[in-house]
C-alpha cells in the first residue's frame, strides 16, 4: 500500500522566501530526566498523553517520506530526552536503511549514554550532541535540579571511545549562575577533543521567565573567552550552520556560537521538526502546527502525506521575530517541539 518512491522523485520542503528544508528534527519523546531551569520548571510540564504519540512505525513511515520524498539529507532525534525513548537503537537502525542514506544524529544530555554509545554507533548514528552548562557538580544540581553531572562526563567520553567525532557540547550560559564558565567550559572541550557550542538563551522556556535582559549574549561570551584565548575566523565557510565558528588559538580545535537572538540566522534556515505527537513545525517559533499524526491514523497515503508536509513549509515566516516588539513565543516550551 505504502509503496517506497523511486530514488530521485522527491520534491523538497520549499517555502515561499528561497529557503528549502533538508534538516529534520525529531521530537522522540518529550519528557525528560532532568529540569534544566530555562526549559523546565522544578515541577516539570504536563506530559504528552501515550496515545497522542507518535509509535516506532509511525515514526519510521514519516522519517520515510521525509527522506524519500521531500528531500530530508539529515535526520537528529531529540527531545525531552530521546534516550528515555526505550527503542532508539532500533530507530537509529532502521533510519540508517533508508536511501539516499541521511545523516543522523542525536541532541541529548548524556544520561545514559555511556551504556549506549557503542550501540548507537554500530547502528549507524553518525554525530552526537550533549548539553552540558557547568563543570560543577553544586551549579548542576542548581540548574538541572538533578545530581547527575558525573553520568553525562561520563556519557560524553562514552560517546568518543565509541568513535563517534566530533563530539559536540552545547551549552547555555545563565547570568549569575554559570556566565563566568565560558572559559572553564572551553578549557576542558579543547582538553578533551569536544566541539563546544554556546547557545543563547531563547524564549522557549515552559515558564516564560526568558528576558532578554538576563540573557548572556554573544558579544559577552565572546568577550570572555578572548580574555583567555586567541580567537581567529573559522576558514571553513558556515553554510546554513546555525553555529558561527573561531578557531581557537591558531586551531584545530573550534567553538561556535549559537546566536539567534542577537545575530539571527534565519535566512539560511533549512530546519523543520516533527513534535512526537506527530506535528509538523516548520520553525522552532512557529505558532501553527500541522497536524501529520491524524492524517496517517485517518489514512492518509505517502503521497497525500507529503503534500501536507510541504504545504505546512509553505507558510514558514522569513524570521523568528524574537526581536519585534510584537514577538509572542509559542505555546509550546523547547522541550514538547523539539530542541
Ligand atoms: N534533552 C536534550 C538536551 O538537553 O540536549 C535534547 C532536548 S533540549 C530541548 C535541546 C537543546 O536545547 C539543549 O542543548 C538545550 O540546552 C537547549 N535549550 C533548551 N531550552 C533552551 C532555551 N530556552 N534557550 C536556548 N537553548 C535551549
Ligand atoms: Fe531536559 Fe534537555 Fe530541557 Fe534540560 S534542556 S530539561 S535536558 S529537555
């Protein structure tokens, strides 16, 4: 019933301002193990109900038309937290057969990760992220609300002795509770062969507490760590990564800034993500979501699910709008669409 397309039939994810999405992102779950204060209060946020999401084969059949279908070349599964989702190894196995093969990778926290690194490699998982905002075990706890720190160093060398490079850390400083680590953090990604990432903190948080006055901004980061460190261009051109890149005292090792608050970046966006309830959201703002879930439980054929897809990238605005005083952020926080 659900024959596959022929190789080379798809149509891409366009939208109506020249950009063109290839870049998926999978929701797998969105409950999480830890309570990051700028994604999550203490409390936590009420969890999606099991029946609204997506099971494996639906999301196997979706990651299928995506890719054979609308032009989808890279595939990262997040969440919440994806390795709480009990069937990723099979997830990342199956996503590796299909063709053209995607790249795929996985944004976690490291929890677990250790134990399955090896697993997720030999499956075929091709790039690993873990958030990591502090070196200390006492500002962990603080930020997260969880002791775990040691399981997520442990995670990320987990992640590289299963031969999974470049490791790649993200991290999001907060004023007065880790902005003076910019540099302990790139002391210790450098030391250890890591790729760190800074992100700006972004209203995106289930609480709405973001303020933009709080927020540690590029040019501060920036600042801090050229008080420790050379930072040169990166040669390599940035493309539509949303990390601009430094070299780091002459290289190779790298650090990148995330900042799509201050320097936004949304005219090379060739992002689109799949909420695990099944939603379609063509920006992480968006404030409309398409609704892929009762489509395929009413029925809906590959080709009808395609076509939905694409008319969803249809309506993707030229930019977030975070800076318009008009900005409303989204109902739903990064941790229920897909970070
Ligand atoms: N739980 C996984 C993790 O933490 O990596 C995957 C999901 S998490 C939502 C994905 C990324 O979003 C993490 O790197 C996290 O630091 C980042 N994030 C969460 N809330 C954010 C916010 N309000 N602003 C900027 N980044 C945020
Ligand atoms: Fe969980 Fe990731 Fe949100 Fe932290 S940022 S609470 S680890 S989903």
């Amino acid at each position: 019933m659900h024959a596959p397309a022929a190789v080379g039939t798809a149509l891409p994810l366009a939208d109506r301002h020249g950009r063109v999405a290839t870049d998926l992102r999978v929701s797998l779950t969105d409950r999480c193990n830890l309570r990051c204060s700028y994604c999550m209060p203490a409390e936590g946020v009420p969890w999606l109900p099991g029946p609204q999401l997506l099971d494996d084969q639906e999301i196997l059949r979706l990651l299928r038309v995506a890719v054979e279908r609308l032009g989808i070349t890279e595939i990262r599964f997040t969440g919440g937290e994806p390795l709480l989702r009990p069937t990723l190894v099979e997830l990342v196995r199956t996503a590796a057969t299909l063709r053209p093969r995607p790249q795929l990778g996985l944004t976690t926290n490291g929890i677990g990760l250790e134990m399955s690194a090896g697993a997720l490699a030999s499956a075929g998982l091709d790039r690993v992220n873990v958030s990591l905002d502090t070196l200390d075990p006492e500002r962990f706890v603080r930020l997260t609300r969880r002791d775990r720190l040691a399981e997520v160093l442990a995670g990320l060398a987990g992640v590289r002795a299963a031969g999974l490079a470049p490791v790649k850390i993200n991290s999001v400083l907060l004023h007065g509770v880790n902005d003076d680590e910019a540099v302990p953090l790139l002391e210790y990604a450098v030391e250890h062969g890591y790729e760190l990432r800074f992100i700006e903190q972004m209203p995106l948080d289930a609480q709405h507490a973001w303020s933009r006055s709080r927020m540690v901004s590029a040019e501060e980061i920036l600042g801090r760590l050229a008080e420790r460190f050379t930072l040169s261009r990166d040669p390599v051109a940035r493309g539509t990564a949303p990390a601009e890149t430094w070299l780091v005292d002459g290289g190779p090792a790298r650090v990148g800034v995330i900042a799509s608050v201050t320097r936004p970046f949304c005219g090379t966006c060739d992002r689109v993500r799949l909420t695990a309830d099944g939603q379609v959201r063509n920006c992480l703002f968006a404030r409309e979501e398409s609704d892929l879930r009762g489509a395929l439980r009413a029925g809906a054929t590959d080709v009808e699910l395609a076509e939905q897809w694409r008319a969803a990238m249809l309506g993707k605005l030229p930019g977030h709008g975070i800076n318009d005083p008009t900005f409303l952020q989204p109902d739903r926080p990064m941790s229920a669409i897909g970070g």
